[in-house]
C-alpha cells in the first residue's frame, strides 16, 4: 500500500494520542443544548411503533438485519470486517492501523431493510480521536440514477460526529443526485455539553413533509428540502478520512460503540 512509512510513522504516535483534539469546543461559554425545543420527544406519544430493532446481544452481527458494508479501499484506508464486532450487549465498530493498512469499518441493512418514512434511532458512544468520525445514516439505492430526491431518495446524515470540530458538536447533512450536480443542505450543527461522554441516543424522524434532526430526545433541527420519498436502508460507520493529514491527532484504535437501533412508523 501506499505510504507504508508515513502511516507506520503515525502509527507510533496515535497510540498515545486518544485524548488529544485539533482545537477545543468552539466556545467555552457554550450553551447546555442549543435545541429548537428542550421537550423529549416520545415517538409512541405521537403515534409511533415499533417495527425494527437490534439490541446486539450476543456475540456475533445479526445478518439476518446487518451485513458488512463495503469491504475494500475507503479514502486512504480499507473497510475490513475484522473491525466490526459484538460483545457486552453492543456493536463495535472500529478504526485502527495494522502494518500498513488503515483500517474503518461500516454496516447497513441494505439487504435486509429498506423503508419509507417512520423515527430511526441509534443509542450510541461516540469514539474519542480527532480524523476518523462515527456516524449513523441512511442511503437510497438509486441515488445515482437521477436528481430528484422524489424519485432517486437521499443521503440523509442522521449525524456525524468530527470531534476536531468541538467534543460537544455534532452536525446533520442532506445529499441528492449523486454526480456531478450533487446537491447538499448542510453542515447543521448541533451543540450539547457532554456529547462526547458515555452513551446519547441519536434519531431522525422522516416523515413526507419533513427530516427531524434529534439527540436524547431534544430536536435540534428540521429541514424540508431534499425530500425522499423512496425506500431507503441505514448505515452505520466509523469513517476514515481522506488524507494522513486527517488522522494525525487520531486515536488507534478507536471505536464507535451501539447500543441499540430501533425503528418506529406509524
């Protein structure tokens, strides 16, 4: 692989590098939450019910509802299934370095699930390095096949979580008509003191009018463009960036540990 000695360098570093952050949080003054509303949404309160879970007990995926999600080269690294796992009641998804590979990891239930519409969400811990993110969110299949988001469906960034941002931050994106006249609504960023410690739920609810951004209940944002309105399948990742610049301050490993996925429609 490519810059086998640069990444064997890095490697040497990031054992000792779990804590550290490219910056501090964007300000110390920073609001508790800045959700639109501080009221818990309940999905069964709203006539929601659930559809589709994981728990992730056991000690292995459930491939009935997950399969390993593109194994093979991903930016500067390689998705590998060794970096996904199930142990103590949850799903581990992880980033590290071997040798010479950097390595993420990824899972979907595109084979498995597909959906239109409902409240999807994952209770999770976000990993502790700065380059590699964590992130949980949905996809169409035919995404590339056209620009109508109607017709073709959406990316929809339930969240990512780039700690080089702030360790309380987190942000939401919408992408469309994947190819050269891709569209994108975002980066929406969502703040909350002690995002980065212990576990957060993290929700969508995707309705035909409307995306509804949430963590631990509190919605933080709601967008209307980029519509789907086509069955789609979601992700779960530890993703790898595009350049070693990206993950000079990472952490190896890291992991990004799920507790549950749950789906509700009505």
């Amino acid at each position: 692989m490519k810059n086998t000695f640069a990444i064997l360098a890095l490697s040497t570093g990031l054992l000792f590098s779990c804590q550290v952050s490219e910056k501090k949080a964007k300000t110390e003054s920073a609001p508790k939450n800045t959700a639109l509303s501080q009221e818990v949404f309940d999905p069964a309160a709203s006539g929601y019910k659930l559809v589709w879970e994981d728990n992730f007990d056991g000690s292995e995926l459930d491939t009935t509802k997950w399969k390993i999600r593109g194994t093979g080269p991903r930016r500067i690294g390689y998705n590998d299934p060794s970096m996904v796992s199930v142990s103590d009641g949850c799903l581990n998804l992880m980033y590290d370095i071997k040798k010479d590979s950097i390595m993420g990891s990824a899972v979907g239930t595109y084979e498995t699930f597909n959906t239109t519409y409902g409240y999807f969400e994952c209770r999770g811990q976000l990993q502790k390095g700065v380059g590699p993110w964590a992130a949980f969110w949905m996809q169409s299949p035919e995404i590339s096949n056209g620009e109508d988001p109607a017709v073709y469906g959406a990316e929809i960034d339930i969240f990512e979580y780039f700690n080089g941002l702030g360790k309380d931050l987190m942000t939401h994106c919408v992408h469309w008509a994947y190819g050269p006249n891709q569209k994108s609504v975002g980066q929406q960023e969502s703040t909350m003191e002690g995002l980065s410690e212990g576990f957060h739920t993290f929700s969508l609810e995707w309705t035909p009018e409307k995306y509804a951004f949430y963590i631990d209940g509190l919605k933080f944002h709601e967008l209307n463009e980029g519509l789907s309105h086509i069955d789609q399948y979601m992700i779960l990742s530890m993703e790898i960036p595009a350049t070693l610049e990206g993950i000079k301050n990472a952490c190896a490993p890291d992991t990004f540990k799920v507790d549950y996925v749950k789906v509700y429609k009505k």
